[in-house]
C-alpha cells in the first residue's frame, strides 16, 4: 500500500523543514495538525511509514518510532524535478460548490495552478478570505489524498476584464491557452501539434466556464487576446467535470501519465 503523504507548512514554529539538518536517520515530531491525522484519524502505528512535503517538490519518506509522541525517523529524502509544462486550470465560479469540485479533481490528475474566475454568468460570488480559505483547503486535501510532491498554486481571483488581460500576458510568453466552448469549430485533439511544440517552461491554461456557459462576448475577447476556442467532443459537461476531462487528455498529450514518480534517495 502506498504510505500517505502529508503536507508540512515551512513557515509554521514547529515545521521540521526549519531545520537545515534534514536528513537519513534524522528524528522528528510531526506537528500537532498532522499527528491528529497520521495518528490519530489513520491510526498509524510504530513501524508505519508515511511520507511529508513541503508541497514544492520535497518529498521525505519515514517511519513511525514512537506513535504516542509522533516521533518519527527519516529513512529517505528527494525532490521530484517540476513538469517542464504546467498546466492551469481556470475555474469559472460556480454554485453548488462545483468549483471546489472541479480544483479537487484537477488537483488529483495534476494542475499546477489554479485561477478563480468570477464570468459574466457566475451565479456564485467570491468572497474574499472564505473563498480563499476554501479552495486553498480543497487544494491541499487533495494534494495529500493523491500523494503529490507539488501543490497547486492558487492564484489571485479575476473578473473577465482580468482574465483577458492574463490571457494576453501567457500568450505572448509563448504558452497556450484554450477556451472550452460547446460551439468552437475545434476539437482539442486539434491542438496536439501545438502542444507538442510548445517551448520549455511554457503553460497550458483551460478556461471553464460557469453553469451558464461562457458569454459569446468573453469568448471573443479572449479571443482576441491570443486564446483558442475549443470543444470537447458533443457532450455537454457540467461545471465541475470539463476542466478535469481536458486536463486529461493535455497530460496524456504531455507524456505525464508515462512518467514515474521517483522515489526519494536515501
């Protein structure tokens, strides 16, 4: 069975990664947050293994020594090389907590950033520090629940004004970015060829829209601004699944679901 992996906060007091003697055989205390979790909700138990990160690559493999204390000891230490493309999720805002929905899956297959969107047809409002709160959680639940080394950066909320302004900035940094849109005369597989020329450290963003669908005038901004509209297949999707299902098929396209993770060096 894979060992879980929890995230450690580098800023928090009592995080090991303060330490610069982060090493084989080292011993630490997990934090309180993670010792409820690990320990207590998971009921790990001495000579359980479990993996923590800082969620920037870090990837610390351990046992537990001492379950009544959270006492563990490091057996292995790595970092896992970041994706040479990231791939962005822009996440229209949506009711019924689909959103939130739609960043956990995203998270679980891979994003690397995630942009709120509050569009024209959002029925659902941002509200600032809830939000923020929310979708950071999801973000790191999901981080955790997938065993990911990298978490999603959650960037700053855009209206429609910003995104096309955003838009525009990827673009002409050489990255692609690509509208769903149920009426676009492309397919995604049409882009395939653009994918595989994209340059290094180049992205790949997919804009979402709200249950509503995109407005024809956002479109054509983003448009305008170097974006590509295109469709997935004839099915329509809610919300919460056509981000996962594009970003799917973009990881296939970038060789991800070949890719190992490897495992930490001792």
């Amino acid at each position: 069975m894979t060992a879980p992996l929890f995230l450690l906060d580098p800023d928090h007091d009592d995080s090991p990664l303060a330490s610069d003697e982060l090493h084989t055989g080292w011993r630490l205390t997990l934090p309180e947050r993670i010792r409820r979790h690990a320990l207590g909700s998971m009921r790990l138990k001495n000579g359980d293994q479990l993996e923590l990160s800082d969620g920037e690559g870090l990837r610390i493999s351990a046992q537990v020594r001492d379950a009544s204390t959270g006492l563990v000891e490091v057996t292995a230490v790595g970092r896992q090389a970041p994706p040479k493309n990231e791939l962005i999720l822009v996440q229209a805002l949506a009711k019924g907590g689909r959103d939130e929905q739609a960043i956990d899956m995203a998270t679980q297959i891979g994003v690397d950033q995630v942009l709120p969107w509050q569009a024209n047809r959002s029925i659902a409002k941002w509200r600032p520090g809830r939000n923020d709160r929310h979708w950071q959680a999801a973000l790191d639940a999901a981080t955790e629940q997938s065993r990911r080394a990298y978490r999603p950066r959650l960037l700053s909320k855009v209206d429609s004004h910003g995104l096309a302004a955003w838009c525009r900035k990827a673009t002409d940094q050489g990255s692609l970015v690509l509208v769903l849109h149920q009426d676009a005369d492309l397919g995604l597989d049409a882009v395939r060829k653009r994918v595989d020329k994209l340059p290094e450290n180049s992205s790949i963003a997919v804009v979402v829209g709200p249950e509503g669908g995109i407005a024809d005038q956002e479109v054509q901004i983003m448009m305008r601004e170097g974006a590509l509209a295109v469709r997935l297949g004839g099915n329509i999707l809610r919300a919460a699944l056509a981000g996962p299902v594009a970003l799917t098929l973009l990881s296939d396209m970038l060789g991800r679901w070949q890719s190992e993770v490897p495992e930490p060096s001792a």
